[in-house]
C-alpha cells in the first residue's frame, strides 16, 4: 500500500498532506508549520478484480510451457499429423495365414500372407517374390507386391517338421513358420535362409496425404502461437496495469 504525498508551502510555516481513501483527521502546529493527517487505514482495499484475474489468465496462458516438449509436440496440429496415429501402417495380421510357393523351375518363391491395415482394420491377401525382395526384407522395408492370384501357376512350398529339415524325396525347398506365423526360414537345396520378418511399413497413401496438410497444419499452428503470444501479453499488460493503480486515489 502507498500513500500520495504533497508538500505545500504557506506563511507561518509549511504543511504536509496525506490523502487517502476514506475520512481522515488534519492536526495543526502552527509553529512547526505541520499538517499531520491520520486517516482511517483500514478502508485500504486488496488489489482489484482485474489484477487477480489478469494473474489467472497469465497462468492458465504459459502452463503448456511447463508440460515438456513431448506434450507441446502433441498439443500442435503438425505434431498430432505426423505422429503414429496419423500414419496407415501395414503389418501381418495377428494369424497371418502364411503360405509359399515354388515355381516351375525352383529359382524362386513367391511369399503369401494375410496383410491389415491399421488405420481401418482391414484385412488383405498379399504376396511378393522373395528372390527380388529379399533386400528389402533384410532392410525392413515395403516389398514390391504382385497379384495373389499368381499362386494358381506354382506349387506349394511343404512346411519342414520340428526336428526334421531333410527335404522330402523331390522336395528341393522347405520352409520353416515361426509359431505365431510372423517369420519364416527357407530351406534351400539344404541351406538355411533367414530367418525372415513379415514386412511392416507405411502405406504411401498416408505419407502423401500428410505431406500435403503440412503446410496448413504448419499455418494452424503459427495461428495458435500468435494468439497465446497476443493473450499473455494482454494478460502481462492487464496485471500491470491493476497493479498501478494499487495505490490510494485521490
């Protein structure tokens, strides 16, 4: 609390005010050319409404800034755009219905299984040649898939038993699934090859897609920014000003 304080001079001596809000009592001592005012200090009011609710809004406005880079990542539309709920992502289904076949000539094995879509929970038969693929398969990455109905030309690769990897008399390939049907191993004229994760990647769509909305998520984002900006200089400007104006008034 403060008081506002005027020093006037007169003849016989000079005095001394002290204004406040609320009723005060003036003594004078002609000699000492003093005014003493005492006033009644318990009309002296706590700061305003307006400085307290300037106070509020300046804490409610800089809160995201104390919850960490992930959450202020999450919070922004660019970030909820580019992160893994906004991306299609295709897997092996949880029984992925895994099935290979050899061609005629035994160069080669086209892979089949049961592929979902993450984002609709949709459930497609895929396949893909392992001989051109099998890079990609090592790097993890999208194989170049075919038509699923190639398998009508081919024969089926049997399936190796527990504890027994010899091929069967004209059998030159083998395959080993993994329980939960996940991976395979190929056994190829006596070698083993793998073993071999089913493929787990991000359908292009997706990506294509969010490349495009990034720049309007980037402008949302600058939007938001320079009303937060706007909203807690406002907020600054208000308490500050509450805060002058604390003083009594005349």
């Amino acid at each position: 609390m403060g008081l506002c304080l005027r020093f006037v001079e007169r003849r016989g001596g000079a005095g001394l005010f002290r204004k406040a809000r609320g009723s005060f009592q003036v003594e004078t001592n002609s000699r000492a050319g003093v005014l003493i005012a005492r006033g009644d200090m318990g009309n002296i009011r706590e700061p305003d409404r307006l400085r307290q609710f300037a106070a509020c809004v300046l804490a409610v406005s800089l809160t995201p800034l104390a919850t960490g880079c992930d959450t202020m990542r999450e919070s922004t539309i660019t970030g909820r755009l580019w992160d893994a709920g906004g991306v299609n992502r295709c897997m092996p289904a949880s029984k992925p219905n895994l099935k290979l076949y050899r061609t005629p000539d035994s160069k080669d094995v086209l892979v089949t299984y049961d592929e979902l879509r993450e984002k609709n929970d949709s459930i497609r038969r895929r396949a893909f040649f392992f001989r051109s693929n099998v890079r990609r398969l090592e790097d993890r990455k999208r194989p170049k898939f075919i038509s699923p109905g190639k398998v009508a030309e081919l024969k089926l690769v049997p399936v190796a038993e527990a504890g027994n990897t010899n091929a069967a008399f004209g059998d030159v390939i083998l395959v080993k699934i993994s329980g939960d049907g996940q991976e395979f191993t190929l056994i190829w004229f006596g070698t083993d090859l793998g073993p071999y994760a089913l493929p787990v990647y991000v359908d292009r769509g997706s990506e294509v897609r969010r490349a495009l909305l990034t720049p309007l998520a980037t402008t949302g984002d600058v939007i938001v920014v320079v009303v937060v900006v706007a909203v807690v200089a406002g907020a600054i400007f208000a308490y500050s000003y509450a805060c002058g104006h604390s003083c009594w008034n005349p």
